[in-house]
C-alpha cells in the first residue's frame, strides 16, 4: 500500500453569493433546510496522477467548518473529529468494492481533510456551497488494483454527518 502525503494537498469551501443562501429582507421567503449537513453531489476529476474532489453541500443551521484554531477538546490533532471532511478510498477487488483503511502509524496519510469555517451572515444560516479537495501529489495509492472510487461524507460543528455520496469509478493513470 503506497504513502499519502497532505503536504500539497488543499481544501477549499466557496460558496459564492448565488450559492450561499443569506436572507436579509424580510420580503423574501427563508430558505428552510435540516441541521445536518447533506451532500448534494460529488465529482472526482483526475488529469495524470492529480486529481480534485469536487462536493457539493448543504446545511440548516450553518455550522460547517473549522477555524484554524479549532485544535482543541473534539477537534485535537489526535481525535477523529480533527478533520471535516472525510474522503475514504475504496478498490475493485476480486468484484467488490473493498475499503482500504490507512494507517497513519505506517506512514499512511488517509484523505481526510480541513475545510475552513464560512459563517453565514443575517437571520437566515442555512449554507449551500462546493468544497474542493486537491488530491495532490497524486488521487490513487499504489497496487496491484487499478480501479478506485471515493466515499465521502462531511461532519458539522455539532459533529452531525451528512449522508455519504460516492464518486463514479476511474481506472488509475
């Protein structure tokens, strides 16, 4: 099993304007969504051995995201809701999808990352947006299987999951 470095790996939450719901008028009509985060959809585009993630997501009350400071209590570096994002690697075996756990003490960097906190403003908090994870220096682990996909799901400030979307399958480079 090959090595995962995060080194040049980024996250991005964008959510532009038309993506971000803000209601500042009392005229307009309040966009109404549940406290959990949800996945709207999922894409992972490769080009050579780089590939990007590319998520869509929602959530009600609009507590996704961490602050570079969050460190501490259930975000510490060593808890498992350090990262928000989690992106778990799975490949065709023998004729099944087969998970393909990481082992952080081998040297094993799974794909789990940070994205950062994007505080809605107004009375209105729900949240639409796109995360994008730059899978770098390279999407795929080394193997004798060449076909891989992503599960991914997203945990809120609340620790609430979403629910999990999976990429189509791509062959490795």
């Amino acid at each position: 099993m090959g090595k995962r470095f995060t080194s040049r790996s980024s996250v991005q939450c964008t959510m532009a304007m038309a993506a971000l719901f803000l209601v500042n008028s009392g005229c307009e009509t309040p966009v109404s969504l549940p406290p959990e985060p949800h996945l709207t959809s999922i894409e992972l585009l490769t080009n050579g051995e780089s590939g990007t993630l590319i998520i869509g997501f929602e959530d009600g009350d609009g507590n996704f995201g961490l602050e570079q400071s969050d460190t501490t209590g259930v975000f510490c570096p060593s808890c498992p809701n350090h990262h928000n994002v989690f992106c778990n690697y799975q490949e065709w075996r023998n004729g099944e999808w087969t998970l393909v756990e990481l082992d952080p003490e081998l040297g094993q960097v799974p794909f789990f990352y940070r994205a950062p906190l994007i505080a809605p403003t107004g009375q209105n908090k729900a949240q639409r947006g796109t995360i994008t994870v730059d899978l770098e220096p390279r999407y795929y682990l080394s193997s004798a299987w060449d076909t891989l996909r992503f599960s991914v799901f997203i945990v809120d400030r609340d620790l609430q999951s979403s629910d999990t979307l999976i990429t189509a399958s791509v062959t490795k480079p």
